[in-house]
C-alpha cells in the first residue's frame, strides 16, 4: 500500500490572522500544519498498518517555510516528505495548487504505483474544500470526498460520506483519491522517538520545472481569480454583559425586542 | 446592467429553497437570470421562478443509464451545469454553498475552464466589468474581494447574504431540455439517505435566527429547543455536543457554516473551530455561566447566568411579546 498525503502549512487558527498585499501572511513562529490533515496522516498511516507494507509520503506545495507542516508528519510516523517550491507557484488559485500537488504525484508514480492519494477535508485558512476535488479531476481518478468511513480491500476504496443531511456510501477501484473529515479518527501523539527523528529527516524540495508545470498555467500568471482586495473587519461594538439575578432571561428577551430581531 | 446571462442552480426543483431565492435577487443585479434543474420543475417552483425574474428554466436530461440517485452526485451536477452554460452561453454560475455544491462547482469550473470562488457573500461588478465575489474569512474578521478574470465564473453563495426579493414584474418562465453527456461514472453510490428535514423548524443552513447548545446543556436542550421554537429558530450545537450524540448537526469550521441575522449560543465555550462557523452572524448573543468565556468577546449582547435559566424565561417573554 503506497499512500501519498497532502498537507498544508497554514497559519494558526488561535493567532491573530491576516493578509499582506493581498496575501495570506505565513510567519513562521504562526504557521503550522493544518489540524484537519492529521486526519489524512492517520488514516493513511492507520491503512499502511493494517496492510503490513507500504509507504506514506507527505507532499506540500509551500515556501521552504513549510516543513513545519512536513515535521509534524514525521512526527506521527511518516517516513518521507516532499515539498514543491517555486517562485512561479505563488499566488496560486486552487486550481494550480491542484496542478502541482497532482504532477507531484504523478512524479512520485514514475517511482511506483500510488494506490491513494488522501487528503484532508479543507485547509483551516482559506476552508474551500475544492482542492482534493480538482486533485482528483487532474489526475483523472476516482473521488470519494469527505469520508468518515474509510475502507480499502481488495483493490477496492469504500466510504461513508455524511455531508448536508445526507449520508451516502460510495466506492471506487483503486487508486483513487479520499478526503477524510476530523471524525474519521483521532490522530495519534507523536512519541519522543519519532520527534527525535523527525529533526534530522531530510525533506525532498522540487521545483516547478522537475515536475514538467508550464509556469504560465500555474501561480498567479495562471490564476483565474485575483484577489482585489483584503481589509480587516472593523471591531464589534463593545459587549453588553448582563448577570443573571433572576431576570436574564427577561434581559435577552428585551435586547431581541429592541433590536427588532424578533 | 449588462447583458450578462447568469445561471442559479435549482435543486431540487420540487420547491424553491430561500437560498436560492437569495441567489436569484444577486443574480438579477448582475444581468440575465436563467435556471438550471435536474428534474423537472413543479408548478409551484416556476410561479415562484417568474416572480423572481426567472424566463427560462433549463432542465438536463440525463442519460438513462444513471440510476436513481446517481443524478445527484456532484459529477452528474457539474456536468448538467457545464453543458447548461455552453446550452446557455452563459458567464456567471451561482450555487448556494454546501459540500455538495462545493464539489460540483469545483468540477463544473474544471469542465469550463472558469474561475472559482467558494463561500462568497456578495457578488458584484468592477470597473472593468468583472465578476468580483466577496467573502468573509479568518473567522469573521477579515473581507477580501477576489475579481474572477476568466470568462467564465462559477460561484458558491452562502447563505443569508442577501434579503431575497421579487421581480419589480412578473415572468412567465420557459421549461427548455437540454441534453447532458455523463462520463462514465469512476464511482459507485452503494446508498443513500438523506436525513429528513425537521418540520415547522428553518434549517440550519438557511435560518435567519439560530439558537446553538454546547457542553454545558449538560445533555437536555430542552431549553435551547424551547427558545429557538419562540423564535421560529433552527437549532444547532457544538461538536463537543454532537460528539456526546445530543444532537446531530454541528457548527463550525469543519460543521454546517451559518451566517445568521442573530446567533444564539448557550453553553458554548467559543472555541476558534466553532466561532469559524458562525462568527459571519450579524447578531451574536452568548448564554454562559462562566463569565470569562472567550465566546463574550465576540458578543453583541450576553449573559453571564445558567442556561437552564435564561433560556426558557427568555422563551416565556418572546411568546408573552407575541401574544
Ligand atoms: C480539527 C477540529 C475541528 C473542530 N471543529 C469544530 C467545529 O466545527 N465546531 C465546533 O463547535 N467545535 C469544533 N471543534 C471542537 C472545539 O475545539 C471545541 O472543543 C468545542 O467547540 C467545544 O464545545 P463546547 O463549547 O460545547 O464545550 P466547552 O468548550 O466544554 O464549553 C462549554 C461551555 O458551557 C458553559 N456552561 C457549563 N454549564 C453551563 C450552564 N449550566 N449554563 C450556561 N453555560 C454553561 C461553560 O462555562 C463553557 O464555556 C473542533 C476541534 C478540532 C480538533
């Protein structure tokens, strides 16, 4: 079982966020692996277990900066780490971090087979949910987006989707592409051991050439949206506090009432 | 105005959702309003399609070969959507956003070509005539403007971003066919349910008001039910909650996004994973017994105070104000 996952280094969700000319700012004492893909990490690792072979690579597209992310994949047990980097990838829509992540793949097939490709259920940062979608349209593979349930026997990915009041199993031969969300599993702590080790794991950096990507279909040459602007949201009027001495409720009420929200 | 053809996704086509009605009030602002559907419209829906402008409902007809519910995997979308904008000539594409219709305009954007912007709360024009979406990101305290600078534009549209409103005048809409290619399907839909929508309460989704239970109802919302019915509220809750299985739908970042007029939260701590999913909401009022709650500090209106309290006084006076 060969498994490639993606992973993003995105600012922390408990920091002060923010853009930049338009850009997301990543500092590095801020950026750090999006939480929800340790939940592709750990079903990927969880599969490779169970098979009793294989191999789980983590693979970014980010500045050098990004190897947090791949750290802390190294730390949960995975044993190889690729990131593309370029100049020509920056200002990417989802659409060419989709071509990236998907020739990136295709290099690391050139290897060996890779049986699946799994990804989180969105970034924290930007939470559009459509780059598996796209990485799975440019590869041309089967997707199952946003399991909860992921099983994989005989050649065969099944999933239960729960999404929008609905719930559907579908499958899917192999490879194919999943996304799983943050109640698929609970991701593992890593163990001194592997932090250890997680120091000294050499990181594999490619560039857009390696990977064959024109530079005029990806980055912000290739976008097709273009960010116009970015401002921060005045700040909400003061709160008022009311503590309940028997007539909270009364108090909620009347603020609902004088707001016309009722 | 232009003479831009802008095309709103209806589905299902058995009822016209508020959410699409919102869709329609920001497509006509932006040109010329088509429909697209996936089966056929009923009555009902085209009256209320002509009263928002509607003249043509463009139905795909799909090839027999799909079973069932297959039509309503996100492939299948996409692909209706896709040939409807070659059909249609069409620029702009909007669905209301859900996972779902996340996935299908990520594929029909991939189809065409098209630029893609997700979640967006306000569609508009620039200076150089294009199509610019705005959002709200970083959980609410951020706005950004993305301006889609291909020819095509394919746009999901969160609810409550706007007041739906009619047509100054009525049409009659046409019903026209259009025939729809479907690959051959890569995957297989073993099953599918889809969880039947609460009566007499709005959906989470789409509500205008909404009230939230976390950790601290202890297990009983009651309480949170019996506010959120005075007010003709949905009900939602944290993951925390949803997790203990009290209830079965979540707000957040990585739940059901809202962006209600008035957010109600009892018993909810804030953590950034929830304030991700609702910190868009115009109003926001906090029930906590804790007075250093993070929630507060995103709060319009709160009270420091037991839910088990506030929460059903507060329904008691909503009804007593109604009468
Ligand atoms: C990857 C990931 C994704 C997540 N996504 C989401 C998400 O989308 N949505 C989400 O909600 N969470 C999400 N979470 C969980 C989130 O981090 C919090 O753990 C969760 O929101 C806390 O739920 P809570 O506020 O109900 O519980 P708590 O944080 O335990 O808060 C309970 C609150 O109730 C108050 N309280 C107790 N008793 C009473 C009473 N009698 N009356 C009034 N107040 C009372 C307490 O003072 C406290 O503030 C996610 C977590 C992870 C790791």
């Amino acid at each position: 079982m060969r498994i490639v996952v993606t992973v993003k280094y995105v600012p922390d969700i408990n920091t002060e966020r923010g853009f930049e000319d338009c850009r997301v700012v990543r500092s590095p004492a801020e950026g750090t692996l999006n939480e929800l893909d340790e939940n592709a990490l750990e079903a990927a690792l969880q599969l490779v277990e169970a098979a009793g072979q294989g191999e789980v690579v983590a693979l970014t597209v980010a500045a050098p900066d990004g190897d947090v992310a791949l750290r802390k994949a190294f730390q949960m047990g995975v044993t190889r780490g690729v990131r593309v980097s370029d100049d020509a990838l920056a200002g990417s829509d989802y659409f060419g971090t989709a071509a990236a992540l998907a020739a990136a793949v295709r290099k690391l097939e050139e290897e060996s087979p890779v049986d699946l490709v799994i990804t989180g259920m969105a970034a924290l940062d930007g939470l559009g949910s459509v780059v598996p979608v796209l990485l799975a349209a440019e590869l041309g593979r089967p997707a199952l987006h946003l399991a909860k349930k992921l099983a994989v026997s005989g050649g065969t990915v099944t999933v239960v989707r729960e999404a929008d009041d609905v719930t559907e199993e579908l499958s899917a031969p192999l490879p194919a592409v999943v996304s799983v969300t943050d109640t698929a599993n609970r991701p593992r702590f890593p163990n001194f051991k592997l932090i250890m080790a997680a120091r000294t794991r050499e990181i594999e950096a490619w560039t857009a050439a390696d990977l064959g990507l024109d530079p005029a279909t990806v980055g912000a040459a290739g976008a097709r949206t273009q960010t116009v602007s970015a401002a921060p949201r005045p700040p909400r009027p003061e709160t008022q506090l009311v503590t309940d001495k028997g007539d909270g409720g009364v108090a909620l009420a009347e603020f609902l009432l004088r707001n016309d929200l009722v | 105005m232009t003479n831009r053809t802008i095309l709103v996704l209806l589905d299902p086509a058995t009822e016209v959702r508020t959410g699409v009605l919102e869709l329609l009030t920001i497509a006509r602002g932006l040109g010329r309003v088509e429909a697209v559907s996936l089966e056929s419209p009923t009555v009902e829906a085209l009256a209320q399609l002509g009263a928002y402008g509607v003249g043509t409902v463009r139905q795909a007809e799909l090839p027999p070969a799909l079973h069932g519910d297959e039509r309503h995997l996100p492939a299948v979308v996409a692909a209706a959507l896709a040939a409807a904008v070659r059909r249609a000539d069409a620029d702009v594409v909007l669905l209301p956003t859900s996972f779902a219709n996340k996935e299908a305009a990520a594929l029909a954007a991939h189809h065409l070509g098209a630029g893609l912007i997700i979640d967006a709360a306000a569609v508009s024009e620039d200076d150089d005539r294009r199509v610019v979406g705005s959002k709200r990101v970083f959980a609410g305290s951020w706005d950004t403007a993305c301006a889609v600078t291909t020819d095509v534009a394919v746009i999901t549209v969160r609810a409550n971003a706007v007041v739906p409103a009619a047509a100054e005048a009525a049409v009659e809409p046409v019903v026209e066919g259009f025939a729809v290619q479907v690959p051959e399907l890569p995957v297989t839909l073993v099953s599918r349910t889809v969880k039947p929508r609460t009566s007499g309460r709005p959906s989470l989704e789409e509500a205008a008001v909404v009230v939230a239970g976390g950790r601290g109802t202890g297990g009983d919302f009651g309480p949170v039910e019996d506010l959120a019915d005075a007010l003709g509220a949905a009900v939602g809750a944290s993951r925390d909650a949803v997790f203990e299985g009290w209830w079965d739908a979540y707000i957040g970042q990585t739940g059901v996004t809202i962006a209600p007029r008035v957010y109600i939260g009892a018993g909810i701590s804030g953590a950034p994973h929830h304030r991700g999913g609702m910190q868009a909401a115009q109003v926001i009022v906090a029930v906590n017994s804790d007075p250093e709650a993070p929630i507060f500090e995103i709060c319009d209106f709160a009270v420091v105070g037991d839910l088990a309290d506030v929460l059903p006084q507060a329904a008691a006076e909503i009804r007593k104000h109604k009468g």
